[in-house]
C-alpha cells in the first residue's frame, strides 16, 4: 500500500490500496475493493474487512461514483450515495475513493479538523468536481492540502480533440492556459491528456498551495495497479483518509 508523502496534521491518516495480498481471483485479482465490476461478493467484502482491520475504522463512507461534480457530506448510516466526493469533520470516518485510471485526490485542512476523498477523472474535472469538494471545507484553499493518488499517466492516457477543448475553455474561465497538459498523439488529431497537471491547475486556481503526490501510472505498472483502460473487465484500488479519533491517538 501506499502511504501519501505529505505534511497533513498528525491525527489525519491517508492510505491507498495496490491490487495485491487480497482474496479476489482473476481477473480481479486480488485485493479489489469494488462491489459493482463482476467480483465475487464474499471477496469484496472478504478485502473490505481486511481493510478495516489493517486501519482500525469501523466505519465507512463508499459511494456509487458516477463521474460527477457531486461531493456529498459523510452520514456513516451504511448507504452508498451516488457521488464522486466526500468530506467529512468527524472522527472514526473512513472516506473511500475507488479507482483503476481516474485520479483521485485527497484533500485535509492544516488544522486538522475536516477531511475529503474525491473520484477525478477527465468527467469529474471537467465538470469542477475539486472546486466543488473544496468548498465543502470549512477553511480557504490556502488552509488546504492536497494528495494525488495513482493515475493513469499522459504517455498512456489518449483523448480525442473534444476532451482538449473542454478543458481549455475550462482554464479559460479560471484565467488560465491549460494546453501545457496536452501533447500531441502519434495518432493524428488526438492528444495525450496529464490528469496530474489537469488536477494541480484546478486546485491552484482554488487557492491551494500546497499539492502532493503524482507520478504513477497506473496503466504502465499492471503488477501494482487496476487499469480499465488496458484490461477492461478488472478491479479497483481504494484511496482512503480519515480522522483518527482522540481516544487512538497515543499519548503526546
């Protein structure tokens, strides 16, 4: 698994799931945390408690993703709302984030007291889904950090001339040239999209500083990661931050 290299308060806690050591066979194998891809049931649910006890969280936050701007504030009643983003200001609440190319972000505040889980892919961030979960928190971008997990890259990730001109109309409305995220494919009239970059200009543009992570590429690395774009029918990786209760923090 990886743990987010970022300066979040120490009561936050960040981790985000490879696709080995888990109880899935192929081609979910192994540790797919998704219950809507055609995985056995008892497998998912065989990993999601796997994934409870290596945090210590009890309670969870999944959503039904469905490449939307919709960011929702956690309830922990047990449901799966359709959403693309969750923050949440309690403790013990586990906000999980499913993915197998789209990016996805999570966001803390410097203080330490509200959290946040975002699904980005090209939909999400063309439809303003980090503006929309940084206004979810109740501190200025400027207060705000932010981590970006395994993602597809831009030498695996290519789109067709509609995708660019959404995105530079975007930057546009934010006052800003955001063509240096597309170079030009082998493929004529089609260009390689960088999410990451995509991501760090939207939440620039919100305000945020401070900007973490970036650098995988889920597409290249099938031994690490879920892909939909190279394998189709496969699983997800969960990308999860909570707030550590005050009761389970060791004494300072």
């Amino acid at each position: 698994m990886i743990t987010p290299d970022w300066p979040a308060p120490p009561n936050v806690h960040a981790l985000i799931t490879e696709r080995s050591g888990g109880h899935s066979a192929p081609p979910f194998n192994s540790f797919n945390l998704a219950t809507h891809v055609g995985d056995q049931p008892t497998s998912v649910a065989a990993n999601r408690r796997q994934l409870a006890d290596l945090t210590g969280v009890r309670r969870w936050q999944w959503l039904e993703q469905i490449h939307s701007a919709l960011v929702i504030t956690a309830n922990a009643d047990g449901s799966t709302p359709q959403a693309d983003g969750a923050t949440t200001r309690e403790a013990g609440l586990a906000l999980s984030i499913l993915t197998a190319d789209c990016l996805p972000v999570l966001l803390c505040n410097t203080a330490g007291t509200q959290v946040g889980a975002v699904h980005a892919g090209w939909r999400g961030l063309a439809s303003g889904i980090l503006a929309a979960a940084v206004a979810r928190f109740h501190s200025p971008g400027s207060q705000l950090l932010a981590y970006l997990g395994p993602c597809i890259s831009q030498t695996a990730f290519e789109v067709g001339p509609e995708v660019r001109q959404v995105f530079l109309a975007l930057g546009r409305e934010y006052g800003a040239d955001w063509s240096y995220a597309f170079t030009p494919s082998p493929r004529p009239d089609h260009w390689l999209a960088d999410l990451y970059s995509l991501a760090r200009g939207q939440l620039q543009a919100c305000g945020l500083t401070h900007v973490y992570g970036g650098g995988y590429c889920t597409f290249s690395e099938p031994e690490r990661f879920f892909s939909f774009r190279r394998d189709g029918q496969t699983g997800r990786m969960a990308s999860v931050i909570w707030l550590q209760e005050p009761s389970a923090r060791n004494p300072s």
